[in-house]
C-alpha cells in the first residue's frame, strides 16, 4: 500500500513531473506578470486600469446608421494615479502573485507526497485544503484591491461616471467552496480508508 512501485505507474509519475513543471512555469510567469504591473502601477502615468460599469451606453456610428451599446467594462488610461490608487493597485498584484504562489507550492509539494507513494494522509489533506481556501480567499482579495484601484483612477479621471464598487460573483464562490470541499472530504475518507486497511494488516 505505501511503496510507490505499487501506486503509481510509470506513466503516472510522468504526468507528475510535467505536473510540477507546469507550475513552475505558472509561477514564473506571474512573477514576471506582477512585476511589469508593478512597475507600470508605480510609474503613476498613462496607466491602463480596467473599470467595471453601470448604467454607461455609448453610441457608434457606422455605415448602416448607429449602434447602441450597453458598457459593462472598459479600460481606462489614467493620465496619473494618487497614492490612494497606487498603494491598492501595488498590493493587488502583490496579493494575486502570491496566491499564485502558495497554490502552485502546495500542490508540488502534494505531488512530491505522492512521488513518494503518500497519496492520502493528513498532510496531504492539508495541503490540499490550503490550496484550495487559499485561492479562494487570496483571489477575492486581490479583486478588492483591483477594484479600489479602478475606483479611484475612475474617480480621478471621469467623476460622473457610475461604475461598480465591487462585483462578487457569489455562483463562482459557492461552486468553488463546493469543489474544494469535495476534494477536501474525499482526502479525508481516503485517509480514513488507509488507516483502517493498515490496521488489519
């Protein structure tokens, strides 16, 4: 039961390794991605920001006539940014980056275990629960903060504009607290399993 021989195949450990190289790659990519944000928030000029609309319409002329439309989002370049957007906008980023960062640690980690022919047990349950909360909470958080740095670019730039506060998506919390707990009981059962397998051995 706890010799790797016996739980993985070959093939198993193969997808592991491209698994883990994946993240590595994932998690590389979003450092530079923050970075570059980073910088480009700190800067304070011609920053693009993406706002969320409401109530906005906008008119195109085309050839056939106009076209009415109903802006939900867009973005905008503000020409400069205050500390009060500068300093959400920097932990904004710095937040995502690492929530990118704890996931894709925690799941190397959890493939190691498995590697190691340690598929379920109570660290890997952990590791597993962490992941999943924690991507939950630190990319709610890293909407927030997003969401103050367009408040106040748009704040800045367009006062009478009517755009959003903040937008939860309350299917996709509950869809992924779902998730997260189904993976989270089944390691927990699993474990369970094991143990009592163990036992009567």
């Amino acid at each position: 039961m706890t010799s790797q021989q016996t739980v993985l195949t070959r093939g198993d450990r193969i997808a592991l390794f491209a698994f883990v190289a994946a993240g590595a790659a994932i998690a590389a990519g979003s450092a530079i991605t923050a970075i570059a944000r980073i910088i480009e928030i700190a800067r304070g000029t011609d920053v693009p920001v993406l706002v969320e609309f409401t109530g906005q319409n906008a008119t195109i002329a085309h050839s056939g006539g106009n076209l009415d439309l109903a802006i939900e989002q867009g973005v905008v370049l503000a020409d400069s940014l205050d500390p009060i957007a500068i300093v959400p906008g920097i932990l904004g980023q710095l937040t995502f980056l690492l929530t990118i960062l704890t996931i894709v640690a925690t799941l190397v980690l959890l493939s190691r275990n498995i590697l190691r022919g340690r598929v379920f047990s109570r660290g890997n349950t952990r590791l597993v629960m962490i992941a999943g909360v924690g991507g939950l909470a630190g990319f709610s958080l890293a909407k927030f903060f997003d969401t103050m740095l367009a408040n106040a670019a748009i704040a800045e730039a367009a006062p009478g504009l009517d755009n959003l506060v903040m937008t939860i998506a309350p299917f996709t919390l509950i869809l992924g607290a779902f998730a997260i707990a189904a993976v989270g009981t089944a390691f927990t059962v699993g474990d369970r399993l094991q143990r009592d397998t163990e036992g009567l051995v």
